[in-house]
C-alpha cells in the first residue's frame, strides 16, 4: 500500500541524489583545476584514510583534522605552497571532550572505520599497558593515525572519547588551534597518477637514472606531477577553456564512477543519521556467507544495529552488498517507525 509521507520521502531521496551528483561532478573538476594550477596534493594512502574518516562521520562528530596534512590543506586555502619536505604519513585528528548540543546524535567509530580499509592498521601499545591506545599504524610504514585532545595542566593519560569510540593523547594548549575549525578539502593525487597511467605518461619522462632504475616511472607522485606540468602547459599556451575542455575530457570516466560511488555512498550514510538519530546507534556491517566461483563471488551482509540484526544484502562485492543491506535496513527502520508514531 502506497503511504504519501513515504513517497515524498523518497522523492526528495531522488533529488538529492541527483543534486550529490552534480556537487560530486563540479567538485572533481575544480579539483582537477586545483592540481593543474599547482596546489599540493595528500599521498593516496594518507587521502584514503582521511575519506574513510570522513564517510564514518568523525568530521561531522567533532573531529579536527591537524598536523602537515591540514598545513598542506591550509596552503591551498591561502594560495601558498610549502616546502614539500614538510609532509609526512602521520593522520593527526584533534576532538575536544565535550561537543557543541547542536549537534548531540553524532557518533563514529574511528577504529572500525581503519579496520575497514584492510590495510593492515593495528593499534600502537603505549608505555602504560592499562592506558588505551590513542594511535594506529600500519607495520612497516609510514602510515600512523594519531587521536589528540586538549589537556587540562595535570591531565597527561589517554581521555576516552566515546563519540570516536577511541581515546585521545592529551596535548596543551590544543584548544586553541581548534577554537574555530574551517571546512576544506584535501586534494588527492590518486585519480591524477591513474589518468596519467591510461595515457601512458611515464613512457614519455626524462629521468634520472637512479629513478628510472627505482621504477619511477610507475610512481603515483611522479606520475601525478607530470600531468599536472602538462595540465599547466596547456593552460599556458592555450588559455583557460581549451585547458578546461582538456581536463573535462580527460576526467569524464573518473566523474561517471566517482558519480555512481556517491550513488553507492548515499544508503550507508543515510543509515548511519537514522540509526543514531532515532536509535543512539551506528550500525556495523558483518559479512555473513560468500558463495560462488572466484569470478562470479556474491557476498552476503547483515547490519547489526545494538548487537541485533536489522538488515542483510547481498552482492558481487563487499561493498555492493552492505549498500544494499543498509537499503533494505532503511525501509525496515521507516516501517517500523511509521507503526511506532501511529
């Protein structure tokens, strides 16, 4: 039986797809520009963590990013370019103890979000065996996740914060670099060393011997770079719109998946408000079965939501079948708060 309410619902779910979309497009394209015209990148590793944090909601549930790679942020922001020597792998993430009312139902799980990754972060032991851990690293590399918040003058051990479901290493005087947080992005050289590879960039490099030897024609930041030197070159010589009909052609493919990604992207989020809106929870996703040849594998998922199954899906990727588990949680949700409210 069609209900009114749940159609409205469901068009304004429509239209704010549609509008993601086009925001995903438009900001793809400034990106695009953002790099042509010289604006410092973040390493893959380290914008694929900072995407994963972003999409687990520890932006939106506090979280301050701090450290080289928001200086990095902060230097697109005001037109500079650092010293490039300044960047390291370390993912710092400042949160206060106590969070602003406006926003009281804000929840993630930082630690399962890293998990999620599969990428092998684990959490770092501090000297204290009975204090938490308020770091995560990947063994063997560079790639450190550290949690810091503001510490009162005798304060020195780990503070929990259960809004991150994590622990934080107090640091003095951190309230005041995050008194008055601004929203930015981190531009991120993955999709550029990947347009640069389909045109088979490297072939065309002059390099040094050393690096050449090292397979430095393969590396994402070398790669990225140059496209960005070519990117520039063409603006340069050509102006401003051949240079943007350049680029449009040349990120068209990685828009159309970048669209259906946000696509994907919509239901997990649009669970996670629901859950901890109607619910003060956030709901983890179980792989339950996979079955199927290695070339046609098809996963199954449940969504846990307070240690109890609210939702399953299945399909040919991990992360087709939690987006349709979160799908069907949703319509579970709706019904059964349509019944609660009459």
């Amino acid at each position: 039986r069609r209900d009114p309410s749940l159609d409205a619902l469901a068009q304004r779910f429509t239209e704010g797809r549609a509008s993601l979309a086009e925001d995903q497009r438009n900001i793809e394209r400034l990106a695009a520009l953002l790099r042509a015209g010289g604006a410092l990148t973040t390493d893959a590793p380290s914008a694929r963590v900072l995407r994963a944090l972003a999409d687990a909601g520890v932006f939106h549930a506090g979280g301050v990013l701090v450290g080289t790679h928001s200086f990095i942020v902060l230097g697109n922001l005001l037109g500079v370019r650092w010293d490039t020597s300044l960047r390291t792998q370390d993912v710092d993430i400042a949160a206060d103890t106590t969070l602003d009312i406006a926003v009281p139902s804000a929840h993630a799980d930082l630690p399962s979000a890293l998990d999620s990754l599969q990428m092998g972060f684990l959490p770092v032991p501090g000297l204290d065996p009975e204090s938490p851990t308020t770091s995560f690293k990947v063994r063997g590399q560079g790639l450190r996740v550290d949690l810091l918040t503001p510490s009162a003058r005798t304060q020195s051990r780990p503070v929990r914060l259960p809004r991150l479901a994590a622990a934080a290493q107090p640091l003095r005087f951190l309230d005041y670099l995050i008194e008055s947080p601004i929203r930015a992005a981190v531009v991120n050289e993955t999709r550029l060393a990947k347009i640069a590879r389909d045109l088979s960039l490297g072939k065309y490099l002059l390099l040094g011997k050393g690096e050449d030897l090292t397979r430095g024609r393969e590396k994402s930041s070398i790669l990225s770079s140059s496209l960005e030197a070519l990117l520039a070159s063409i603006y340069l010589d050509a102006g401003f719109k051949k240079a943007f009909r350049v680029i449009s052609r040349l990120f068209a493919l990685p828009l159309e998946v970048a669209e259906k990604e946000s696509f994907y992207q919509d239901y997990k989020t649009k669970l996670q408000e629901l859950s901890q809106e109607a619910l003060r929870a956030t709901p983890r996703y179980v792989l339950a079965k996979q079955c199927g040849p290695a070339h046609a594998r098809v996963f199954g998922v449940k969504v846990q939501i307070q240690g109890k199954t609210a939702g399953a899906g299945a399909g040919r990727s991990k992360k087709e079948a939690e987006q349709r588990a979160a799908m069907r949680t949703i319509q579970i949700l709706y019904q059964s708060l349509k019944e609660k409210n009459g």
